[in-house]
C-alpha cells in the first residue's frame, strides 16, 4: 500500500501559466474493442500502444480465462499479441472478474454465445448499480441462459450458452439502450459470429454515445465485418470470419486528455498533446470545438480549429499535434449538449465551475449510472468548494462563485477515476484541494499524478 492508498493526495496549484507538452496514453475504449475483436478473430493480432490500466488488465484477464492467449511484450506492455483459441471455441466453467468496467461488463458476455460452458460474472461492489439488463435479456433472445445470483439486472451473474444458435433466419433482437451505448456495441461486437448475423433494434428514446457506437461499427468493417445502421436506431450485421489486420495501433485517449488540456484553461498558458489524430471515432474528437467555445485558441499543427475542417492536408490519417492556449478567461457555455460524449462531462464542468457565467451540461441523465451517480456527485464536489450546482432532470447546471468564495477541501472520488481527475482540475486554481484515492484513477490512467505533476512543472 502506497501513502496516496491511505492520505489524500494533496492537488498542486499552478505556479504559473503552463508551457506544456503531454504525451497521453492509449484510448480505452479502442484497447477493449480490439482485443475483443482480436479474441474473435481468425488469426493472431499484434496490438501496439494498447492502454496498460486497471480496465484493460481485466479485460486481458477475462480474455484469458475464456481460452485467449494474451502476450505483453516483457519490454514495454503497451505491445500485446492476442491468439484467439484455435478452434473459435471460448472455454466455458470459469469465472471473469469486471472490477468496475463498463467495457467489460458489457463487451464480454456476449462471447459467451460461443463457449462451451457457462461463465460466472462478478464485479467490484459499485459494479452492482450499474444497469446490465437489456444486453443480458439480448443475450437470452439469442438461446442464452442468466442467471442473477443478486438483484435482477444486475452483476453478479451467470450466463450460459445456448446449445445450438439459431440458424434458420436473422433473428431480431430489440433492446432498450439508453441506459448506456456499451448494450448495442456488445452484440454487435460478437455478432459477425452468428450462423445468420444479426439485426438489433434500439426501442428507447433516447441513445447517448452515439461516437462509441460508430466506433464498434467502424472497428468490426475494418477487421472484415459487415455491419450497418439500416435505419435511425436499427443495425444489421451480416454473419463474416472476421479477420483483423495483423498488426493495428490504438489512438491516445482523447476523453483522458480532457483534464490535462482543460488545464491550459484553468491554470492559463498551453498544453500540447502529440498524436492527436485529426480524424476519429473517439467521443474526445469533440473536445477542441468544447474549448475554443470555452475561449480557448485551439490549433492542430499550428492550423487553427477554425480552418481544421476544411484543411486539405488533414487526411483521414493524419495524427499531429493539439494546442490548446488561453489567458485563463473562460466563457460560460451557456446550455452544451453533451450526449454525444457523456465520459467527458466532469471535465468540462471542472472548467464550467471557472467560467464568466453559468453553464448547463444536459444530454447525459444516464452519467447516473455511470461509475457512480456522476451528477449527484459533481453537484456534491462542486457545492463543496463553495460554487453551485444542481441536477437537471437530464443533466447539470453549474453557477460558478467569485474566486474569493471558492476555497480548499479534501474531495472525494467515489472510485470514480473523471471524479479524481476532476478534483485535481479544480485544485489548479483553488488552493488547498486534496484528493482521496486519487488511484482510482488507475482504472484508464496508469499514471495519473505522474503525468499531472510532470505537466506542472513544465510552466513559463
Ligand atoms: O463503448 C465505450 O467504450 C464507452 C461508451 C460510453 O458508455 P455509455 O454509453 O454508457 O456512456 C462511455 O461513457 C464509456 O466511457 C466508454
Ligand atoms: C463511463 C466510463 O467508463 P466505463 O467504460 O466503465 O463505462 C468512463 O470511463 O467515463
């Protein structure tokens, strides 16, 4: 046990405006999804810069306790091949372990379609709030068994295959998504492997995350998938061998450079991040249009935001680097719809809580049940400093306070890495701020404090 396991973690204060450069660590949501796709594949699948946090070591962990073979590079762990088991067949009679991973919780499962033998799920003790029942209830449309061993719809679990799948027509599967996006993109992950493929249907009203969707979608075409929105909140994929490219490259985590960018607004002067791609699947694409509405000057390669999406230059693959510089003044946003990209929301109201007026981030009642109730506790950490929040029935609205009334306190992070990271954000401007269990922010990051400090140091 480290002394930050046990003590808050005191935040830093800027010193002065930053001059920064920072290099971020794989995306999580890409991580997950090849490896899931690499476990489903034909062949053995070499994945280069895959994040290396709390969230992919139990996905690598339940990848092998269905059969995969998963091999870090002893050098630099960032640099895995997945063998997928040699017959397809995933083993059965084991037991996965989700902590507190969405992307695990939702994305595996449905691999159990194709195991010879049941898989008992279980997960950290907040993972039992977090709603799993439309995928598990599409899981046994498609012959699958559950079995709750607590509360309904919710971890932990059994599920056990069918004996045979069906196989005489496209069998239809309607869910109610708007809980999360990760229901839709599980089966559709897992379902190019079904005799006839698969047609799913969303029958809510609303669908948050629609970005990590069209990355499931475009990361299953690109390893030989055929899967399509037919029709606003309908997909089909076709019944394909899916084989992913040999070797593959995981994008940077744009969501977790969030706070580190958001901190050239914060703390003023600018922060760099390199291999930032100018076009992407990832919900964190959004960010330098989120910033340069905050009042950020936003550049890709020295090319303002302005002029990036008519810049012939930025190809589909063109990876440079993001700038993002401000005098510290932040422009209130006014109402900022942020469905689209729910998990960076903490971020964006670390910023609102410094603006020159009130914000209102709405689009995202489903944060609820997030890692915790992510709205209750922005209100709650927000409100502690001394500026004002409160719950909107879809959202949160932020009333920022007079610097003077904003002033230090020990910040909780209900093991809910963008609440830690979120606090450090505030402790840039306010001082006294500590943090407890900043390690939690291990669970995307794997080096929260190591990356935030060296950031500080680099100032004018
Ligand atoms: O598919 C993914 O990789 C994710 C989808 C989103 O989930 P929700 O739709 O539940 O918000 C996002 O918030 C989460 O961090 C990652
Ligand atoms: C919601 C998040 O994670 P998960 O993948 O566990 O759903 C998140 O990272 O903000």
């Amino acid at each position: 046990m480290t002394e930050h396991d046990t003590q808050p973690w005191p935040a830093p204060l800027a010193e002065g405006p930053l001059d920064a450069t920072v290099t971020i660590p794989g995306s999580k949501s890409l991580s997950n999804r090849f490896l899931i796709l690499a476990a489903l594949s034909t062949q053995p699948v070499h994945i280069r810069g895959l994040l290396c946090s709390r969230d992919t070591e139990l996905m690598i962990g339940a990848l092998r306790a269905l059969g995969v073979t998963c091999t870090q590079n002893d050098d630099d762990a960032t640099d895995v091949t997945i063998t997928p088991p040699a017959d397809g067949v995933f083993h059965g009679d084991t037991d996965v372990y989700c902590g507190l991973a969405g992307t695990v919780m939702r994305f595996v499962p449905p691999l159990v379609l194709f195991a010879n033998g049941p898989v008992r799920f279980d997960g950290d003790e907040q993972a039992y709030a977090r709603p799993m029942k439309p995928l598990l209830d599409g899981l046994c449309r498609l012959g699958a068994h559950v079995e709750y061993h607590g509360e309904e719809g919710y971890l932990p679990f059994t599920v056990t295959p069918p004996t045979t799948l069906e196989s005489n027509r496209r069998p239809v599967v309607k869910i109610d998504s708007s809980a999360s996006s990760q229901f839709i993109s599980g089966l559709l992950l897992a379902a190019s492997r079904l005799p006839n493929g698969l047609t799913l249907r969303h029958t809510g009203r609303k669908l948050p995350s629609l970005p990590h969707i069209r990355m499931t979608m475009e990361d299953i075409n690109a390893a030989g998938g055929a899967v399509e929105m037919t029709q606003r909140g309908e997909w089909t994929v076709e019944p394909r061998a899916l084989t992913m490219a040999q070797e593959i490259t995981v994008e940077p985590d744009l969501s977790n450079a969030a706070p580190f960018l958001g901190a050239a607004l914060i703390a003023s002067g600018s922060v760099s991040v390199p291999n930032w791609p100018a076009h992407t699947t990832q919900p964190g694409g959004l960010l330098p249009a989120i910033l340069h509405r905050f009042g950020a000057d936003v550049t890709l390669d020295g090319t303002s935001f302005n002029e990036l999406a008519d810049c012939e230059e930025f190809d589909d693959r063109y990876c440079g680097t993001l700038t993002v510089r401000s005098d510290g003044a932040i422009r209130a946003l006014g109402e900022l719809d942020l469905s689209a990209a729910g998990e960076i929301a903490p971020s964006i109201a670390a910023i609102a809580v410094f603006a020159d007026g009130p914000s209102a981030l709405t689009g995202i009642g489903h944060l609820r049940g997030h890692e915790t109730n992510r709205l209750e506790a922005l209100v709650r950490e927000i409100e502690r400093v001394g500026a004002h929040a409160h719950e909107l029935a879809d959202g949160i609205a932020i009333e920022p306070a007079a610097e003077g009334q904003l002033h230090g306190a020990v910040m909780a992070s209900y093991a809910d890495h963008r609440m830690a990271t979120f606090a450090a954000m505030l402790g840039l401007r306010i001082a006294d701020i500590s943090i407890e269990d900043v390690q939690t922010t291990r669970k995307t990051i794997p080096d929260f404090t190591g990356l935030w400090t060296a950031m500080l140091a680099q100032h004018e």
